[in-house]
C-alpha cells in the first residue's frame, strides 16, 4: 500500500518515512505544495498524510484539489494548527482525520492503521459495510442482501458515506462530488430519501459538518 506524505520538516519527515516503512507501507515523500500538486489521482497513491505549512502555500490547497479532482482518498492532516476551528476546517475541507503536532508515532500510526482497515471494506468489484453493499460495476446497492433502488444521486451519496465508513463526510463535499448542479439545499431532500431508503439508523448526521455512516461488527475486512 502507497502513503503520500506531504511534510516539509526533514527530522519529522525522515521519522515517519522511516517508522511506516517498517510497518510495510511504501512512502513516497514530498516536502512542497507543488511536488504534492503533482499527486492528484487514485493510481498516485491509496492514502496520504499532510502537513498544513508548506513553504511554498497552504497544504489545505491540495486537499480542496484533490476532492475537486473526485480523489476520494483518506487523508490524515498533521499540523502545528492546533485550534477548533483549524480542526474543523480540515475536516470540512475533506480531511479524514486530524492529528496535532508534537504526537507520538505510535498514535499516528494507529490511527493510519485504523484508515488502512477502513479501505479493505473495499472489494474488487465494490465496498461493503453495515449491512450494505455497493456493486459498482453493476451499478447496485444491497441491503441484507437485497437490491435498494437509489437514483444515481443517491448511490453517489452512498458511496462517497461507505468509502468513508466511520468518519464523518463534510456537507461540501458531498456536494460537490454527488449533487453535480443541484442546488446545496437538495442534499437534505437526499438524505431523507436515502433514510427511507436505507434505514434511519444507517446514516447519522453530525451538526455543523456533516453525515457518518458509523463502523460495525459487519464490516467486511
């Protein structure tokens, strides 16, 4: 499995490099907001760790780039930024989780571990969890092992909330990856489909950020 990381602090660098190797990820580091640039598809890499100051801009650019591009990646920031609304913001922009420096390498490792488990709900053909799946070649969802019909915005949501499972996905990017033209005030219309649908248990939503599918017992590793 490939980790992009986007540090530019060479001790810090160095220490995670070296630190997620010996679990068995492969590391490709870059240290600038335009190295990272560079890096903007699913084939680039599986997962990405990323520091906010970057000598040459903001590393929040990136992240916004990335889900503008429809790269749905995890994405760990690790930052000095250390205050509520720094937090939030990361989050809202499409960062998956949020560490603050100084931290300890065994927590973030746990927490990259915790990500890793997240992705191997995905299947060749698909993802699963909490009772549902996603067949994305045939473009169906399953619940308890039966068809749900969802319209195309609806299994977008669907998916973008599994691939996700257990984190909290941001209200603008959801729609901006699933709503296309819809104006923002629609998703609300969607997600009370989606629970009719779905179940209301299935999707919990989290005041002021956005909506989770929380983890389960049923998640397929």
């Amino acid at each position: 499995m490939k980790l992009l990381l986007i540090e530019d602090d060479l001790d810090i660098g160095a220490g995670i490099q070296r630190a997620l190797q010996q679990h068995d990820l492969t590391v490709v580091w870059v240290r600038t907001l335009a190295s990272a640039m560079t890096f903007k598809t699913s084939k680039d890499f599986d997962l990405a760790v990323l520091d906010l100051g970057l000598p040459d801009g903001d590393g929040l650019t990136w992240l916004t780039m990335l889900r503008a591009q429809e790269g749905l990646q995890p994405v760990m920031i690790l930052s000095a930024r250390d205050s509520l609304r720094d937090r939030l913001d990361g989050l809202k922009q499409g960062a998956d989780d949020f560490l603050v420096k100084p931290f300890e390498l065994e927590e973030l490792i746990a927490r990259l571990q915790a990500m890793i488990r997240r992705l191997k709900g995905f299947t060749q053909s698909g993802l699963r969890g909490c009772g549902l799946e996603i067949d994305h070649q045939a473009h169906l969802v399953y619940l308890d092992g039966q068809v749900i019909h969802l319209s195309r915005t609806e299994f977008q949501i669907t998916q973008l909330l599994l691939q996700r499972i257990g984190r909290v996905v941001p209200r603008n990017t959801i729609e901006e990856l699933a709503l296309s033209n819809e104006t923002a005030s629609s998703l609300d219309m969607h997600m009370s489909n989606l629970r009719k649908k779905l179940g209301r248990q299935q999707i919990r939503t989290v005041r002021g950020i956005g909506f989770v599918i929380d983890r389960s017992d049923s998640l397929a590793t």
